[in-house]
C-alpha cells in the first residue's frame, strides 16, 4: 500500500485490514451522499467472501417505492429501503416511514441508527447488521457479497452519469443500460448492487421479472452489474462502475428483525 505523494487507492484501503483507532472513536459508515474519509474508510472490517459465487445472480425486490426521492435528496435513504425489498424476509418500507427514519437520525451516526434503531413498523423494526467494507475491484469479494448477504451499498459520482455515457438511467423507469461512463467526478450519491454477470445473463434475468433492458447499440458483452439508482434498476458495466465509485459496503446480515415493546 502506498504511501507518500501518491495517495492510496481508495480500492486498496476497502482491501485493507482495520487499523485500530483510539480508543472510543467513533466510525461513520457508511455515506454515499459524501465519502467516508479515508482513516475511517481505512479503520473498517473488510468482506471476505465465503465461497465460490455464482456466475451470474440477481436479487429482485419485491417492489420499488418513491420513497420520498422526489422531494428528499438523500439518496442513502432510499438505498436502505431498496435493499430491504430485496433481502429477506423482504420487508417493504413505506415511504412515510423512510423519511421518518431520515429525520429521527438527522445528522448523527447513520450506520448506528440502522443497527439500532432502523425502519419501524407495526411493532417491528427493521434493522441493518454490521457494516463491512467491500474492495469493488475484487470481484470474488464483491460477487460473494451480492450472491451471499445482500444488496452492496455504493457510493458513486452521479454527475458522470450523463458525461460521455452511453444509454441513460431513466428515473423511475427500470430496465435502462449505460456504459463508457469516464472517471473524475467526486462521489455524491448513494446506489445499491443486487446483481452481476455478463451483459446477455443479466438481460435474461431482467427478462424473467417482466423488464426488458433498453441496451444501447455498442455495449460491452462482458461483465455487468445490475444497479438500483434514481428509483429504478438497470444495468451498468463493469468498467463505468469501477470508474465512478468511491467506496462500497455490505451489510451482514441486510435485515434483522425485531419486535418492539413487550
């Protein structure tokens, strides 16, 4: 790992074993919206997958809300409510109950609110497991991830999603495909993995929900990812995705649940 005046590859610091932070630090992971600063990026437990994944997977949720992304901006919000829908046992947050969560948590520890607190309904709450940090540059690492535990939340640069691409992510419209997005935009949105695989397989498993991917004439065959950002799914290739994103993330388990009172 490099040192010096050429800084560190994010990649390597989500690759990285945790340094140990003095005593009573508190970490702050993950964002999306902004990046983790490096130390606390650097401090996290890294995934490391568990066995060989599958060739091609996909996680369909069980719907997709608005989940107040019409009139509130923060993206990891939304992300946590998508990932939801697509884990077990596939709860579906309502919207009131999303921008509730939001403003509960305000400006504190996000990480520990959905650990403690989470989405609470009906009695229940919907919580989040430990957060670990994934190299998404590592594909068995990202692919075990995706395949075994749930959706990876990514933070990415969301200005690059229409400078020099090809296709186009249609807000609430799922089934879009874009690729040859370049690099140089800093992170500043939340998105969310549930799926990979080559270009063909991963239109197949799009097709068998009932959604046709839209793909743009000159896409790469190779590997793809399927990514839920702006309210809709669709597919991203590999290299656009290593080119905009700063960090990933995920949660071990995605959902536990709890009863309240009583």
């Amino acid at each position: 790992m490099p040192r010096g005046a050429i800084p560190t590859p994010r990649s390597e610091l989500s690759d990285s074993e945790p340094y140990q932070p003095e005593p009573g630090a508190e970490i702050f992971v993950p964002s999306g919206d902004f990046p983790t600063p490096n130390h606390e990026l650097a401090a996290a437990h890294p995934f490391r997958a568990r066995g060989t994944a599958p060739e091609s997977f996909l996680a369909w949720p069980n719907d997709i809300g608005a989940w107040g992304n019409d009139s509130f901006s923060d993206s990891v919000w939304t992300e946590e409510a998508f990932a939801k829908a697509c884990a077990e046992p596939k709860p579906f947050i309502s919207e009131d109950v999303v921008l509730r969560a939001a403003r509960e948590c305000g400006s504190s520890n996000f990480a520990r609110f959905m650990q403690t607190h989470g989405f609470e309904v009906d009695g229940t709450a919907f919580l989040d497991g430990p957060f670990y940090k994934v190299n998404w540059t590592n594909m068995p690492a990202l692919h075990g991830a995706i395949a075994d535990v749930g959706p990876v939340k990514v933070g990415v640069a969301s200005a690059s999603f229409t400078a020099g691409a090809y296709g186009q992510i249609t807000s609430g419209s799922s089934g879009w495909a874009i690729y040859g997005i370049p690099t140089g935009q800093p992170e500043n949105y939340c998105a969310s993995l549930c799926g990979y695989g080559p270009l063909a397989a991963l239109v197949s498993l799009f097709q068998q929900h009932r959604v046709t991917v839209q793909v743009p004439s000159g896409m790469p065959a190779g590997l793809c990812y399927a990514m839920f950002a702006r309210n809709s799914l669709g597919i991203i290739d590999q290299q656009s995705l290593i080119n905009i994103t700063g960090e990933a993330w995920v949660r071990d388990p995605t959902t536990i649940v709890k009863k309240l009172g009583g």
